[in-house]
C-alpha cells in the first residue's frame, strides 16, 4: 500500500529482467511435431501453367504489386494501375467516402474503378485483375443494411458446426451482394485469458470447439466441391496465426509464452482443419511467440504453416504488423517476406514499401524464387476465385441486389444463432420463460440499443458510434420483446432507467459492455465496467419493489457480477447478439399459453469466473475453479438452484477512495495505460507494453517490493507519448481540491524535454513538471501537486477520468509505483511553470 511504505526499498532487483525479449533470436521450431495436414482443393496442373506463363512475363515491379495490399482510404485507381497493386481492402469502418450509411451502388461504383483501373493494361503489362478484401467477422459487418450474427464468443455457446456454416454461406452471399471477393474471418483464436479485448472474436477457449467450428466456417463462407469459390462464396482467412489469444497478460498483440507443444495444441488446433477445409488465405498475427514477432517467424510461417500443413494459399499479412518487427518499418521489411509472408497488410505506407521491395529484390537481399513463390500463391488463388474470369464487380451475379444485404433468410439464420447462443445461467424461481399476456417492464442501457448488442466491428472498427438508425431492418432486444407482448395481447413498457409508475408483472434489465475492438478492448480484470453501479441499483430496487426481475447481460467475455446474479431472479448472458434482437423474446418470453416456444440450448464456451481478478480461468486448468464451469447452461425444467453467490470485490475496486494506483494496480476504477497519437489507449496489462512503430515509450512491470508492484516507463524520445491513469466512471473531486495529487516515483533517466502533468476530465488541465522532475533525487520518492493547480489550470474536478496523465517527447526513465490523492503538506506548491496548454 501506499501511505507508510518504505521510501528507498527493494531498488536492487529493478534491472534484472529487462525486457531483450524483442533482440533475442527467434526459438527453434521443430516443425516434425506439428500435424500433417491436407486440403480438399486439389492443385491444378493447368493453372499452375498459366501461373508459368504470367510469371515469365511480369516485371518486378508488376509482381511486387500483387504482394502488398493499401487500404482504400490511402489508394486511388491510378496508383492501382501504375503500381500493378493487386489487392485493396476496407479496413474496420472503412466507407465510401466516409459515408457509413453508403449504399450498395455507392460500394460497387468505388469497386469497380479500381477493378477497371488493374485491368487497363493498354501499355502492354500484364493484365490480373484486382481482389478485394473486407472484414466481414459477424455478417457483412462494415455495411450498412447487412444482417449482423452474434459475434464468435455467442455462436461457441450454439454448439452447433451446421449453423456456423449456414452463418458463413449467408455472409458469403452478402460480401458478394457489394462485389468483394475475400473476407478477413473465421478468427480462429482460442482465447485463454478474457482480459484479452478481442475475446469476443475467439469461439471458445477449448480447441477442440475452434477446431469443428474452422471447418465449418470455412466450408460455408468457400464452399466447397461443386460450390467452392462459386458466385456464392468468397475467399475465407483463418486468423491471427499464431497465438493471438494465448498472450501474456491477455494483451492484445503480445507475446504468448506457451511451449511449442502447448502452441501446437491450444492455439494452433483450428489451422490444420482450415487448412483442410480448403482456406485460400491465413492471416499472420500481430503478436509474439516467445519474444519473436510471428510476422518474423520463419518456423511458424513457412515451416510449420506451409511445410506440414500443406497451405498453398495466401499468406497474408496483419495491418502493419511487418512493421513493429525489430529492424523493419511499415515502409521496409524483407525479413517478413523472407519469412514466408506472401502479401503485407499495408495500409498506408505501400508506395514505399513497393519500392523497397523491387529495390530488395534486384539487390538480391530477396531472393527472386521467394517473390515468385508469393505471387504464385496469391494468382493460385486468384484462378480458384475465378477472378480472370468474373468481369466487372457491379456486372457479376447477385451485385447489388438489395434483396441479398439484410435479406430476410440471413436474418431468420441470424435470430436462430441469437436463440442458440443465450446462455441460462440462472433461473431459481422459475421466472422464466416470462408470460407474455401481463405487464412487463423492459429496463437497461442495452434494451434499444442495437449497437450496443452488436460490440465492436460493427459499421466501424470499434463500433461506439452507432445509434437505432444506423441499422435498418433491424430488431433491437426491447422491439423483439414488445412485439411478441403485444401479439400475445399483453402491455410492455419500455423504461431505460428501470422506474416505473404502475407496478409490471416482471422486469427484464439489459445491460452490459459497451463496444470496443482490438486492444482497445483489453482491461485489468473481469469486473464490469460500463453501466454496474446503475444496472446493480435497478435490479436491487426492483427487488425491493417485488417485481420479478430477469438480467440480460451483454458482453464480449464473462464477467465477474455476482452481485447482479444475486440480485435478479434469472440471469441470462446474451454475449453480442447483434442485428435480431427478437432471438431473446423467443427464448424468454412464452407461449400466451404459458410453455415456451423455445428452450436454451446454449453451453458456455467460456469458463465463467467467481472473481474479477480470474485473469487465465479455462477448463482443464489445475486448480480449476470457475464460477459456472465450462459447458454450464440450464434448460426449462432444470431444478438446479444457483443460490447467493460469493461477492468479492476487485482489487482494484476495493482501495480506500482516492487511490489510483496502488503497488502497480489500477484502483477505484482506474486503470493504467499508455499511448500516443496513433493508438492512444493500450492498457498495462501483462509484463510489458509499448506504443507501436518506434515504441517510443515502454512500460514494463517491474519489483520493487514485491513481485509486479511497480512499472517502468521509458520514453525513448522518437515521440510523444504518455503514460496514464483513465476511468471510464468519473469521479467527483471538487471536495478535495486542499488534496494533493502524490505521485510515488523514481527518476532514472531525468527528463531532458519539457514533462507534462495532466489530469482532468473531457478537458484535460496540464502542469509542467520538468523542473520539478529534474529536481527529484535518484531515489524511489513522491511527486507532490496541489489539485488546486490543475483546478487553476482549468481542470473541472467535479468529474475527472484521467487522475493522471505524464506526457513526455524526449528521453526519460520513470518508475512508478502508487498514485493517490493524499491531505496537502506543507510544502505543497504549484511547480513554477504551471497553467500550460492541453497537449
Ligand atoms: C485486425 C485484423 C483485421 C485487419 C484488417 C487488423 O487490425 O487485427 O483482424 O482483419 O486489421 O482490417
Ligand atoms: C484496424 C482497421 C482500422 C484501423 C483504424 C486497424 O487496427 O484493423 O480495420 O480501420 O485500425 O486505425
């Protein structure tokens, strides 16, 4: 704890184990205990003779085109031409012309001038036409009108490989209703630590589950036999190989420390049967294996991926992933393509890397074979998608046909996967299924929210930004709900604060996560952070009222809430059900008779927890000891009474108020973080983290008394960057403005650039504390500032969510250990040069 420590303790461990981690040589793979695997698309000798035939005829430059892959935003049909690009992608909420609600023509008339643009080839090149590539993760999911599936997390619940191929057809269809021909998906990662952000694209944490439902995925959005890479079907990705959702700390993009045989059977079980299925590309992952970037890894990629599993498609990479290789730059990086990656993910940076690449070629650093072997897989691919063949996107079948996005079959296919996934946690009163006939109240931020119920990857990459209208034809939770009261002659109120003025017959409160993709989904723990106090009032009140109360939880991960288990008489978790909301009314609410139409069928596929601080929890583990076990889900008609749960608190919610950061721990809500301007939220969780590109600052856990109980953060000085303390619940501390803000330190490095000092809320007041910095002895010590000259800088202490933010731009080495609001002392000043501006 903070107050009475010992200043000047346990400094002598600091600089053991200094994260080398990224300069070590990659471990040695040992590609003989990996499975042998094998497609069900036969070679064919005629196309690769035709690949002969293209391959003597291109230049360099013409094939270095095929091999990297702009993003729209950073790419004309000129530049398409000129650099022979062969593929484009819409990254996450990537639009026409920004407009999210772009309708299909708008899509097809962009498609299509780049498409034209590959194949103008007066001047005597080579004429492949273009491929293009969204991310189409649960449904068509960038575009507007399209049916939205329950993301991975709910259709590993369903159990059910037969739906997750109708899924994959249906989104096929609809990625080719806009002419695309290739999606980022199936995620195949089997995730084994929830405080990962992208849980919620991981179908299950036991492979064996990833494994059936790669198969299936892929068979449905490929085809297969007769149907493979037909006019109803697109090129599929299995992805992140290899590891993504087996990090240290369950970071998103870090390093996953399991041995090669548990590497082997935890993440890598999906690949083999993808890659039997048929997967025409593999995208590599953005994390690390035992300190080696996967992008870099030649074992991995080129060995194990296309050695034993026989892959002859695409291996693609992830968005400038290349580039947070030692040595490498968005721009320039032979040592992924040397690996065995055949098409960098670049989108923005492709001129340069165009160049590099032609350069490296022709100065032999690549060897021509391995840039012949890249295009060759990727025109294999092409001839399997009959891309030579299908002529201009909007003119081929089922382009733009308006029946097709949103079509009602996708959505009945959607509603049932919805109905599948619901997981009955508990129901000890037997409130459910809810007689639809009476009077029901349908509480909870989450009700009518359908982008709430559809998480991240939804019309935009995080998916934050979306309201009811964003998604036409659409069925939010309370109209699914209200329609089938209302056909059974009942009334439904619809009360998103949960207070009412004549008493319901029963209650269901939706609450939950709000969205959030990729790291920026990444948290300390498993507590709920959005919307607990208010959801846990609303279900204790309606307790106290005596109405019958079921909780329906939306959530990209189990959650720690037994205090809402508690609180409700059933608890139900709907993970992120998306577009058909009316799949919960079909399982909660019954018959006007009273028996249900449809009864959960839904297991976990997540070990849920008992406690928030349960980072790692999954089945088989020693000392296994989930809350609701792995494969737990009740049906009408059980008898299993789940009782009061245990409520613990989260280390970080149980600090004395005013602590923000306690032995290294995030506290009363807060939680650690760095950023800079390209990504500037990426949470401390785990061993070390560091901004992308030049990491121009790292964080890494270190001893001080304890094992993990401080963090080092170093500015390498190749930019701004900062380290902070964000909640996403404000706090009121305009009572404490006589408090100074104590921050317990250790300079290692003195700062050599001007230090801010911020903290605020919407608007963030800064002080300038380099002289104070400069001015610190060497030893651990504590940084004092009055709150009131933050207030004096402008700070509105009535509602802060950044308790501290230390914004630095030239080389600094700071340990930091607790941060707190403590009384003021006397010698507690405002530094010299406060009152500065928002940085
Ligand atoms: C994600 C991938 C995605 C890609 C393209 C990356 O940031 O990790 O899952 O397919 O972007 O948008
Ligand atoms: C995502 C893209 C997204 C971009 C925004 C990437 O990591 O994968 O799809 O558009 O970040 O910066």
């Amino acid at each position: 704890m903070f107050v009475g420590r010992a200043l000047g303790f346990g400094v002598g461990l600091l600089l053991l184990s200094t994260g080398l981690a990224s300069l070590a040589a990659e471990p040695p793979i040992h590609p003989e205990i990996w499975p042998v695997a094998s497609s069900v698309v036969p070679p064919d000798p005629a196309a690769e003779r035709r690949i002969d035939d293209l391959l003597a005829r291109m230049s360099i430059e013409e094939k270095v085109g095929q091999v990297i892959q702009p993003e729209m935003k950073s790419v004309t049909p000129d530049d398409v031409r000129t650099y022979h690009i062969g593929s484009v992608e819409n990254g996450g909420g990537s639009v026409p012309d920004g407009n999210k609600h772009a309708s299909p023509a708008d899509w097809l008339e962009k498609i299509d001038a780049y498409w034209r643009a590959s194949v103008d080839r007066e001047d005597g090149h080579v004429r492949i036409p273009m491929m293009w590539a969204t991310d189409a993760v649960h449904g068509h999911n960038n575009v507007y009108g399209a049916t939205l599936f329950p993301h991975n997390i709910g259709l590993g619940a369903a159990r059910d490989p037969d739906l997750i191929r109708r899924i994959g057809e249906a989104t096929a269809r609809e990625v080719r209703a806009l002419g695309m021909d290739w999606s980022f998906a199936p995620t195949l990662a089997v995730a084994r630590d929830d405080r990962w952000g992208r849980t919620y694209e991981s179908y299950a944490e036991a492979p064996d589950l990833v494994a059936l439902y790669a198969d299936a995925m892929v068979r449905g959005l490929q085809g297969e036999g007769e149907t493979f890479l037909d006019q109803d079907h697109v090129v599929a990705t299995a992805k992140h190989y290899l590891g993504d959702g087996g990090t240290d700390g369950g970071r998103d993009q870090g390093d996953n420390l399991a041995s090669e045989e548990r590497l082997r059977d935890v993440a890598g079980a999906g690949y083999p049967p993808a890659v039997s299925a048929g997967v025409q590309s593999v995208m590599a992952s953005f994390s690390s294996w035992q300190g080696t970037k996967l992008h870099a890894s030649e074992g991995l990629l080129t060995h194990v991926l296309k050695g034993r599993f026989g892959f002859d498609g695409i291996l693609f990479g992830d968005w400038n992933a290349h580039g947070q290789i030692p040595g490498c730059t968005n721009g320039d990086c032979p040592i992924a393509f040397n690996a065995g990656l055949d098409m960098f993910n670049v989108p923005e940076d492709w001129k340069e890397l165009h160049g590099n690449l032609v350069a490296q070629v022709q100065d032999g650093t690549i060897p021509m074979e391995r840039l012949d072997d890249a295009v060759r897989r990727i025109l294999r691919v092409k001839f399997r998608a009959g891309i030579f063949e299908q002529g201009l996107p909007s003119k081929r079948p089922h382009a733009g046909d308006e029946d097709i996005l949103g079509a009602l079959a996708h959505r009945a296919i959607a509603r049932e996967a919805v109905r599948k996934s619901l997981v009955l946690l508990k129901n000890d009163a037997g409130l459910l299924p809810i007689d639809p006939t009476r009077r029901l109240l349908v509480a909870g931020a989450g009700a009518d929210d359908i982008g709430k119920a559809s998480g991240g990857w939804t019309l935009s990459w995080q998916g934050d930004d979306n309201t009811n209208a964003d998604f036409p034809g659409a069925t939010s939770i309370w109209a699914g709900l209200r329609d089938k009261v209302e056909a059974a002659g009942g009334t439904a109120i619809l009360s998103p604060d949960g207070r009412f003025e004549n008493k319901p017959d029963a209650a269901i409160v939706v609450f939950g996560e709000d969205p959030y993709a990729e790291y920026q989904g990444d948290r300390a723990d498993l507590a709920l952070r959005t919307e607990n106090e208010e959801s846990l009032r609303m279900l204790l009140e309606l307790r106290e009222e005596g109405v019958p109360t079921a909780a329906v939880l939306i959530s990209g991960r189990p959650l720690y809430v037994n205090p809402h288990i508690n609180a409700a008489d059933a608890f139900v978790a709907a993970w992120l059900p998306g577009s058909e909301g009316a799949g919960i009314a079909d399982v909660l609410l019954a018959k006007p008779g009273g028996a249900a139409d449809f009864d959960f069928t839904g297991k976990l596929s997540f070990s849920w927890p008992r406690r928030p601080d349960q980072g790692p929890l999954n089945v088989g583990d020693d000392g296994y000891d989930p809350q609701f076990a792995y494969g737990y889900g009740l049906r009408y008609g059980d008898d299993m009474m789940v009782g009061t749960l245990e409520e613990t608190k989260s280390a970080t919610e149980a600090a004395p108020p005013g602590v923000f950061l306690a032995d290294g721990r995030g506290a009363n809500g807060f939680a650690l973080s760095i950023g800079d301007e390209q990504a500037p939220k990426i949470a401390a969780v785990g061993k070390r983290v560091a901004t992308y590109g030049s990491e121009s600052l790292t964080l890494r856990s270190i001893d001080r008394d304890r094992q993990e109980d401080a963090w080092l953060a170093r500015w390498s000085g190749t930019g701004a960057a900062w380290v902070e303390l964000l909640t996403d619940r404000p706090v009121d501390l305009s009572g404490d403005s006589e408090a100074s803000l104590v921050i317990e330190l250790r300079a290692d490095q003195k700062p050599s650039g001007s230090v801010l000092l911020g903290l605020g809320g919407t608007e963030l007041a800064t002080i300038d504390v380099t002289d104070m910095l400069a001015a610190v002895p060497s030893d651990w010590t504590t940084l004092r500032v009055p709150l009131r000259c933050f207030e004096t800088a402008g700070a509105d202490l009535s509602a802060v969510t950044a308790a501290m933010r230390l914004h630095a731009e030239g080389p600094m080495t700071l340990a930091l250990s607790d941060v707190a609001l403590m009384k003021g002392a006397a010698g507690d000043a405002c530094p010299s040069r406060s009152g500065q501006e928002t940085p």
